[in-house]
C-alpha cells in the first residue's frame, strides 16, 4: 500500500518483481538501473550471494517531484527466487503496490513458472492483498534463448486472465524491460491516481507518471 | 545506536546508519583529508550542503576549503553509506524473516500442543471405556459362574429328590399298611398289660416313622421348588412360595431354631428366573440368620422378619432381621464382589452381589438399610410388569 507522509509531502510505491528462481529479475533490475534515467535515481543496490543468486533482494529507488511538491518515489524490488527463500519473499512482497511477475519461456521451466505464480497467489493472500486488483504486469523473459515456448500459444493461454497482453522481454539484452515498467507504471497510475489526487493536486497526469519515471537515456532512447 | 522497531524498507536515518563514534569518526578522516575541517550532521547548519544517498537526504555536510571540497566530500560519504545501508537493510530484513518464522514456528507449536492435548483427551476417554468394558466382562463371567455353580447344584438337588421322592413314597404307605396290620395283629392276641404297652410303643413308633416320610417329602419338595429344575429359564413365579420353600431349606440349615415371623399378602404372579429369585431369597435369609447367630440377645430372642406387599407397581419383598447390623465402615462395600467379613471358608463374599444383580436382571432394585447392632432391612422390589 502506497505510503504517504502528509509531513514530508512524500508518496512512497513499492513495485516487486517476483517469480521463479533465475528467471532474470535481478537482470530486469539492472537493465532499468543502466538504461532508466528518470527525474532522480538512486543506487542500484543489489545484495547477491554466492554464484550471484540473490540472497535477501535487491532494491532500485527512483523518483519525480510534482508540481505541489510531492516527493514521489518508486522503490523496485526483486524477491529470491529460490523456494527455500519463501519467508524472505513474503516479507519484501509485504505493503506492495505493483509486481511484476518475470516468467521463464524455456519449456522446461513451464511448471516452476507455475508454482512460483502459485507461490505468488499464496503469498499475497497472506500479507493481505488481492491478487485480482493489485497492478501486475506479467513478463516472459528469455526471448533470445532458441528453442522457447511460441508467443501466441503463451497469449492464448493467458488470454482470459486479467493479466493479458503478456510482454515479451529478453532482459539479457535489455529488450522488453522498459515496455514491461511502462505497463506496469500505466496500471499503477489507474490504481492509486485518484486517492493521492495526483493529477489534480501535485499536477502528475497519467502520461507525466509513466514519462517521468522511464525516461531513458538518449543514446539508448535512439536505440529503443 | 538507538534500537527502533522499523521496517526494513524504511529509508535510514543517519543515526540508523552510524553510531556516535563512527560519525565521529567518519568527521575526523574527512577532516584530514581535506583543506580545511569538515563536519556532517543530521541537522542543516548554514553553508552545509546535503549528502543524499537513494533520493533521501541523510545528513548535511558543512565546513571544507571551498565548495568543491564539500561536493566531493558528500559524494564520498554517499558512496559509503551505500555500504552500511546494504548491510542494514539485509540485517533488518533477516531480522524481520527470523522474527515471522519464529512466530510461524510458535504458532505451529500452538496448533500441535492444542492437537496433543485432544488426543490425550481421548486417549483417556478411550482407556475410560475399555476399563468399563473389562469391568462389565468381568461382572458377566462372575455371574455365568454363579449360575453355572447354581444350576449344577439344583441339578443335583433335583436328581437327589426326584431318587429320594420313590423310596419315601413306598417307604410312607408301607408305614400306613404297617399300622393298619399292628392294629388288626392287637385284636388276635390276648390283651395282656405286656402286649398293651408294646403295641402302644409299635403304633408311636410307626406313626413318628410317616411323620419323618412326610418331612422328607416336603424338604424333597421345596428342594424341587427351589432349584426349579424342572421350570424353563423365565416363567411366572408365585414370590410367596418360593420365599416358603427359601425359608424352609434356611430352617434346616440352622436346626429349625429361627424364629421367622412370615407376613405374606397376595401377591399376583411375577415373570421371573425362579431358581435365581430363590437363591437371592436364601442369601437374604441365610444372612440373617448369620447376624442372629452373631448377636448375643440374653434372654430375649433373635427374630427375622419376612413380608411381602404389593405397592401400584411394584412388589416389595422385605427380608428383616434383629441382629447384628452392618458397621458403618463396611456398609459402602456390601455389594462388592469377595468382600466378606466371615472367616476365610464360610462365606464366598457372593452373597448381596448376586442379589442385587438377580434384583437388577428383574428390572428391580435391592436396598439395604442398617444400623449397628440394632438389625438390618432388605428391600427387594421388582417391577409387576417384569419384561
């Protein structure tokens, strides 16, 4: 749940990206700290353990003041993959305002995308929110890997979820990784707009939202 | 370092990230390095310039040589702070997890504490039960002996009397034949005093011999009564008879010296086990002629007193003695199987616990009120409408 102090005039979003162990959510993390050059960054902070899996999470703050003042901040998160992490990832998806839920598209990887989504469901139920209304973006990552499930058959078999259209991201290479956060940052918008008044009161409209938060840097705005 | 309950997620305050001495410190290395003293602080100070570490200005650095110095200064200390921040926020966040896995871990402990106990809660019901059960078997095999014991002995009684029965009957009219055939053998003999008085003597002696037949006849009958051997298992008794024929056999068990007093009204027929009603009637009996016997009453005389009455629906049969009473001290385990206050041989310690049970198999109820010394009272009541 977003947290705002009157004081401060500071809004803070939490967006998690969860999902199967390595199936690049540190990766996309990364990809949007180098690419991302948002009104204000803050340190990539990543807190791997050995063999780079992560460990506890890690953790990109970025920023945009509106016209009132507002002190607006997304703070990215992702959770550890890895199944014997579930306590760590219960505790980081806690009070989130977004997921962004990174599949495998590897066919091998088919169930664990599946009992992690399962995980996920769980998860929320527990530290009370509702899968159904919360904003979440679903990812199928790996693209450039030969041999990955087709796209159309992944859509239709998302296709009756509320979680369609899928996006399609090779993270490695950095494609599909800002499409992804701007679909996200675009459902966030429509959730929490209208009960922080951000349009009317800071002068953050819809497209100064998803604008603002993934501006990227030239060189790479070209190539994009 | 102040402890505070935060969230991990909260953005660190420099005093979260700090303690004194480090700060202190951290002000004196930067000092020497640079120009001029510097200072960091978490208040803003004049000229002091903010060190922002993740969007979040944590401290204000002031003091240096020019504002380059200070620039560079607080990008030095960012830098650092994104150390100590990494290692605060794992810290935080392992705090937090171990915290909720314990409470999960508790929480389960709860949840097996409370299962256990309800398991032990029916482990004990169950032992409840099966100890009800074992004592309910134990309560029918003592009565299947019982019976068997019985109706081995009234088989017996029966064989006995129905052998004697024929003899005593030849035997009893032979007698009567015998009288006749004296008094016809008197009149063809001179009537001399010698052959007057051993006539006299013959008919006395012949006359007491059929009085014996008859006695005979009737214990053989009472025998028969008691022992119902020729009756099937349930059958409609007449109570006062059977109490007759009980009080007889108690009779001669003790010599014929009990006085007891028979109040018997009408009664109508009850369904019934006779033999087993008779041996509850020849316990109740037996018993107190026993507490006669270990009384001493002087000159005055033990007396017991039998009656039955009819109530709307039930019969009372009331078994009444003057003797010794029941101490207070055993009166709570008359009914206990084996316990006998008699000499170890005389008594099976069977008596009441038989009567009772014939009396519940009847759908009736056996009480016992007594007083020390002054006598006890048995009260039998059995349902007219037995089943």
């Amino acid at each position: 749940m977003p947290d705002y102090q009157a004081h401060d005039n500071k809004l803070t979003l939490k967006v998690v990206f969860y999902g199967p162990a390595l199936s690049g959510k540190t990766t996309n993390l990364m990809q949007l700290h180098s690419l991302l050059n948002p009104e204000r960054k803050g340190e990539l902070m990543v807190l791997e353990t050995r063999d780079d899996r992560t460990l506890f999470f890690d953790m990109l703050p970025i920023g945009l003041r509106g016209t009132s003042g507002l002190d607006l901040r997304l703070k990215l998160y992702t959770v550890p993959g890895q199944v014997q992490h579930d306590s760590t990832r219960k505790a980081v998806l806690s009070r989130a305002d977004g997921i962004v839920f990174v599949a495998d598209s590897q066919p091998s990887q088919q169930d664990n995308n599946a009992m992690a989504f399962g995980n996920l469901e769980e998860n929320l139920e527990k530290v009370g929110l509702d899968i159904d209304t919360l904003p979440m973006v679903v990812q199928f990552n790996k693209r450039d890997l030969p041999g990955v499930v087709e796209e159309l058959e992944l859509q239709q078999r998302w296709t009756s979820t509320p979680w369609a259209p899928l996006m399609m991201a090779s993270a490695l290479q950095g494609n599909g990784v800002i499409e992804s956060f701007r679909a996200l940052l675009d459902r966030l918008y429509i959730a929490i707009s209208d009960e922080f008044a951000l349009e009317h009161r800071h002068g953050i409209f819809r497209h100064t939202f998803i604008d603002g938060l993934s501006a990227c840097h030239e060189a790479d705005r070209a190539k994009l | 370092m102040r402890l505070i309950v935060r969230n991990f997620e909260d953005d660190p305050t420099l005093q979260d990230l700090l303690s004194v001495d480090q700060l202190e410190r951290l002000n004196r290395t930067l000092s020497s390095l640079c120009q001029a003293p510097v200072t960091i602080a978490e208040q803003k100070t004049t000229g002091a310039i903010p060190v922002e570490f993740n969007l979040e200005t944590v401290a204000w650095l002031s003091g240096g040589h020019s504002p380059e110095e200070r620039s560079a200064a607080s990008e030095l200390v960012s830098f650092l702070m994104m150390f100590v921040a990494k290692y605060r926020l794992a810290a935080n966040l392992h705090h937090d997890t171990t915290e909720a896995s314990y409470a999960e871990l508790q929480r389960q402990n709860d949840a097996l504490k409370t299962s256990e106990a309800r398991y032990r809660a029916l482990s004990d019901q169950l032992q409840q039960k099966v100890d009800e059960q074992v004592s309910v078997i134990q309560q029918t095999q003592q009565e299947l002996y019982e019976s068997a014991r019985l109706r081995s002995v009234g088989q017996l009684a029966a064989g006995v009397a129905h052998e004697i029965n024929n003899p005593i009957g030849f035997i009893s009219s032979n007698l009567r034949v015998a009288r006749d055939y004296i008094d016809d053998l008197k009149d063809s003999l001179p009537a001399t005093p010698d052959h007057e008085e051993l006539f006299r003597d013959f008919h006395d002696l012949l006359s007491e011999s059929m009085d014996g037949t008859r006695r005979i006849a009737s214990i053989v009958a009472d025998l028969k009564t008691f022992s119902s051997i020729d009756q099937a298992d349930y059958t409609m008794c007449n109570l006062n008879d059977l109490l007759r024929s009980s009080s007889h056999l108690v009779q001669t068990e003790h010599g014929h010296q009990l006085d007891i007093i028979e109040r018997l009204n009408e009664l109508p027929p009850v369904a019934g086990h006779p033999s087993r009603l008779s041996q509850t009637f020849f316990n109740l009996l037996n018993n107190a002629a026993q507490a006669l016997s270990d009384k001493d009453f002087g000159d005055r005389k033990g007396r017991i007193l039998m009656q039955t009455q009819m109530g709307t629906d039930s019969i009372q049969v009331i078994v009444q003695d003057n003797g010794c009473g029941i101490p207070d001290d055993c009166r709570a385990r008359v009914f206990d199987a084996f316990y006998t206050t008699r000499p170890v041989g005389s008594g099976t310690g069977l008596g009441l616990t038989v009567a009772r049970d014939t009396a519940h198999a009847h759908g009736g109820d056996l009480t016992i009120n007594s007083r020390q010394g002054a006598g006890t009272r048995v009260t039998l009541t059995l349902p007219i409408k037995a089943r």
